[in-house]
C-alpha cells in the first residue's frame, strides 16, 4: 500500500514569524533600495538619452491683427532656428578632426 503523508500549514504561525521579523525586513527592504539608488543614481551611466526640437510654422494670413502676430512669430522662429543652428546635435556633425 502506498502512504500518503499531508502537511498542514498553519497560516497564524507564519504570520507570527514575519511580524516577529518585520524589522529586519523592512530594514533589508531599505538597505537594498539605499544601495540601488546610490548605483542607479552615481555609479551607473545612462544607456540611451534622446531629446528632440520641433518647430511649427504659423499659417499665412491677410489680416493686419494677424501680420502682427506674424512678424513676432517671425522674430520668435528665427531665434529657434539659431538655437537648432547651435544645437550639439547640429555641430557634431559638420565637427572638424
């Protein structure tokens, strides 16, 4: 004949035992997320970085209200234009060696 062996789990027992542990638990749970942030934070390089420019141009307009606001728009996408211009992303490429 074959035996059959069955546990019970007592369920108050266990969670007599992590509320008798709770401190050292939470204290390694605190210790592993100093650690990780310290790493993440100081240690570690980032593996991608991206960033982007968009310019978005006003549509013509007869109206003399409208051509004011154009010229400031005007004025306004010129400097971004420098700016992208003078951009690291811009320079890098046309860089001498």
């Amino acid at each position: 004949m074959q035996e059959t062996q069955e546990q019970t789990i007592d369920l108050r027992g266990i969670f007599k035992i992590i509320r008798k542990r709770l401190g050292l638990i939470l204290f390694s749970a605190l210790i592993v997320t100093i650690l990780g942030s310290i790493y993440t934070f100081f240690i570690a390089s980032p593996v991608y970085k991206a960033s982007t420019q968009l310019v978005v141009k006003l549509p013509n307009s007869d109206n003399s209200d409208a051509y004011a606001g154009q010229v400031s728009g005007n004025i306004q996408m010129a400097n971004t234009i420098n700016q992208v211009i003078v951009s690291p992303v811009i320079l890098d490429k046309f860089k001498v060696i």
